[in-house]
C-alpha cells in the first residue's frame, strides 16, 4: 500500500485497499454510485490526458496523463465515486481485460479539489481468477495531488491506478 511522503507499507492487497477506502469514507453513511466511464489508451509515443469530474459542481477532477508505445488503442475505463458528505471521493483508473500490453513511458494520475490519502499502482488489473499485481514501490510514487511514475525504475508496465482523496482545506 502507497501513503504520501513515502509512507509506504509492503505487502498490502485488495483488503488493505478495501479497508483503507472504508476508512477514509467512515464519515458517509453510504458512497453514491461510481460513474463508470470507457476511453481509449493511444500508443504513438504521445503525452495524452483523459479526465473526469465529480462532486456538487464537478468540484474534483481525477486526469490521467500518459504516453504508451506498441500495439493498437486499448479500451480503458475511469469510475469516480462519491462519498455522501462529498468529503471523499475515488477515482480508480484501469484496463477492463487486467493486462495492459502497451509499454507506458510514462504516467499520472492527478487529483484537483482534493488530496490523496491512498494511492497504487498496478501493473496487472484482477480479471477473472486473477488478483491485482502492484508495482514495486520504488516504480511510482504518491504527492498530496497525483500518483506517477519514477523515471529511471518504472518498469513500463501498468494496467491500473488507484486513488481514495479527501477535500482539500480550501474546498472544505
């Protein structure tokens, strides 16, 4: 599991994930429904961004920033949810199929409006009888406002982003 400013546990899985998502959303008495949406990861070198909003007046924004190389477009989806207090919210960015085969050269996701209180990388996404398989963690890291790739050890492989954010204190 990957905390900002490196406080990073070893060893934590989709439970950990699970609980800490709990954890960060105890204030709620419910999350509202995630809005699921499908775009298409480019390779070609290019720096491309998909973004969407969520919250009263789309006040957060999750944008995923990449440049992939190999292959063909590759559908991915974005879901955003909600806490019911609009305090928190996630944003989990990821290939439907679980493995990406494009080669990433680079990646972000960024929050706005919020700071992240959880945040992991995945270079295998579960599918079917397969678990999530995280980077290693000197691969990426987490700030207050993205979760990115570390040139030089990012070993080029994703198919997932995970991110549990609170309101920031100017938007509280």
């Amino acid at each position: 599991m990957a905390a900002p400013s490196g406080g990073r546990r070893r060893g934590a899985g989709l439970w950990a994930a699970l609980l800490l998502a709990a954890v960060a959303l105890r204030s709620a008495e419910a999350v509202s429904e995630p809005t699921t949406v499908a775009f298409d990861v480019r390779p070609g070198g290019v720096v491309h961004s998909f973004s969407q909003s969520v919250g009263p007046g789309d006040k957060y924004t999750c944008v995923f920033t990449y440049a992939s190389q190999g292959g063909t477009n590759e559908k991915w989806q974005m879901s955003l949810g909600m806490s019911e207090d609009h305090q928190h919210f996630t944003c989990t960015i990821w290939r439907p199929q679980g493995k990406s085969y494009l080669y990433f050269t680079q990646f972000q996701a960024e929050v706005q409006g919020a700071e992240i209180e959880y945040g992991m990388a995945y270079s295998k996404a579960a599918f079917e009888k397969e678990n999530d398989v995280p980077l290693k963690n000197e691969e990426f890291e987490v700030t207050k406002t993205a979760v990115a790739h570390r040139p030089g050890a990012f070993k080029a492989e994703l198919s997932k982003l995970v991110v549990v954010a609170k309101a920031s204190r100017s938007e509280l």
